[in-house]
C-alpha cells in the first residue's frame, strides 16, 4: 500500500476555489447566502484546525479524564444544540430537561456497546477510537432527536382535536399519541436509512474513504464502516425512542389536558 497524499498549503487554498465559486453562483442568481458560506467555510475551518491540533495532543497524551471530558463536551453541546434550534416557540423547561436526560442516556449507551463489546478498544480509554467514534455517533443521533422534535411539535399542534377527542373517548395516552410517534420515529430514521441504502453503490462514506487513503486493508475500512452504520442506527433509533416516549408527556398536564402549543 502507498502511503497517504498529504496536503500542503497551496493545495488547501486551490481546495477553496470550490467556496468561491458557490459564492459567485450565489451573487449571480441574487441568493442572499454569500456571506452565510463564507462565514461557514471561515468557522469550519477554524473549527477543524482546533480540533486537529487537540486530537493531535490527545491521542499523543492518552488519559481516560481526557477522553471523558472530551465525551461530556460533546454532549453538553449536542444538547444545547437541539434546545437552540428551536426558538420561535422555544421548547419548554420539561422537553428541554427531558432533552438533557434522554440524549446522552441514548447516543452513549449505543456508543459504549459499540465501543466496548463490538471493536473492544484496549485501553477502555483509547481517544484514537473513543473520540472519532463517539463523534459519528452522537453527531448523527443529535440530527436525529432534532428531527423528531420537530416532527412530533408540528404534529401534535396539526393533530390536536384529534388526540383532545380520543383522551375525552377514554383513550390512554399512548393510544391517542400512538400514531403520531410511529410516524415521527419512522420519519426521524429515514435519513439514516437512506444513507445506509446508498453505500457502496451510489457513495463511498467518509470514514471508509478516510481509512483506505491513510492505507488501511479496504476489507477492514469496509467492516469498521458497516459496524459505525449499526452503530449510528442503533444510537439514532435509541435517543429519537426515548425522546418520544418521555418528551410527547411534556405537553399535557396530569390530568391529560394539553399544554399550550404554539408554532
């Protein structure tokens, strides 16, 4: 095997061409979102190079305080990110608490199982695999609740005299909000699934791309890439569950009278 191409300076800087056209495109058709992918282009760049140097340190300087504080960030951000996206209403206190409970109780104990029963890292703290895994994981599961609480916001308020007519018909909640959260499950995975349908076939995934230019045996880029997809399934499956389950309770009182519900 070859070893890796590295990217230098001047390589990097062509790589910006790509931003600058985008931009110009934008101007040309008069989108008003030059500024939005300049800003992006400017932060993600920033961001990564951050990141780099940090993991850099990191994986050269193993400790298990390290990994976890690097985990817990992940989270506390993860979780601010879903209650931000989310203003005009914001979510209530008791979805938002839900939300900070639910979300690390889903995307980590599918990251654990992953990491310590499926690829068996040694040391338990190991950041080479701790940290990029744990990255894919509680990334694709933070899109996924945040799907789900959108989806399950906008339904409850559409479907409202109908779930208020079913709870006064002496239906359970469960079974007056039975639809809503099989169709908000199934919408929140659909993107994950469309991705795991499209590999192979239609696109080579990052992390399997990114093994197989820094030299890995393509066969064992291809299993860590189907292991990580299971992985992400079952930590997007776990969290967006829960935050149906526990969350659709937040927006009626106890005696099963809706909360108010604005858009």
């Amino acid at each position: 095997m070859n070893g890796i191409i590295e990217l230098g300076l001047p390589q990097m800087l062509l790589a910006y061409v790509f931003a600058v056209v985008v931009i110009i495109l934008l101007k040309y058709r008069k989108i008003p979102q030059e500024k939005l992918v300049f800003f992006a282009t400017i932060r993600m760049s920033f961001q990564l190079i951050i990141a780099g140097y940090l993991l850099q340190w990191v994986i050269s300087n193993p400790h298990p305080l390290m990994t976890l504080l690097i985990i817990a960030i992940m989270q506390v951000f993860s979780v601010i990110t879903v209650i931000r996206k989310f203003k005009k209403p914001p979510l209530s206190k008791s979805l938002q608490r839900v939300i900070a409970i639910v979300f690390p109780l889903g995307s980590l104990s599918a990251l654990f199982y992953f990491l310590f029963v499926v690829v068996r890292i040694s040391p338990w703290f190991n950041p080479q695999y701790f940290i990029p895994l744990a990255g894919m994981i509680v990334g694709n599961s933070m899109t996924g609740i945040s799907l789900a609480v959108k989806s399950m916001h906008e339904k409850l308020t559409i479907e409202k005299a109908r779930v208020e007519e079913a709870l006064i018909l002496g239906a359970t909640l469960k079974q007056a909000t039975e639809s809503i959260i099989n169709r908000t499950f199934d919408q929140a995975i659909v993107p994950t699934l469309n991705n795991m349908l499209g590999m192979g076939i239609i696109f080579l995934p990052g992390m399997m791309t990114g093994q197989i230019l820094s030299g890995t045996n393509p066969t064992t880029a291809i299993f860590y890439q189907m292991a990580i997809m299971l992985g992400i399934l079952g930590g997007v499956a776990i969290t967006v569950y829960l935050i149906l389950v526990f969350g659709i309770k937040t927006y009626f009182n106890h005696q099963l009278q809706f909360r108010e519900i604005e858009l």
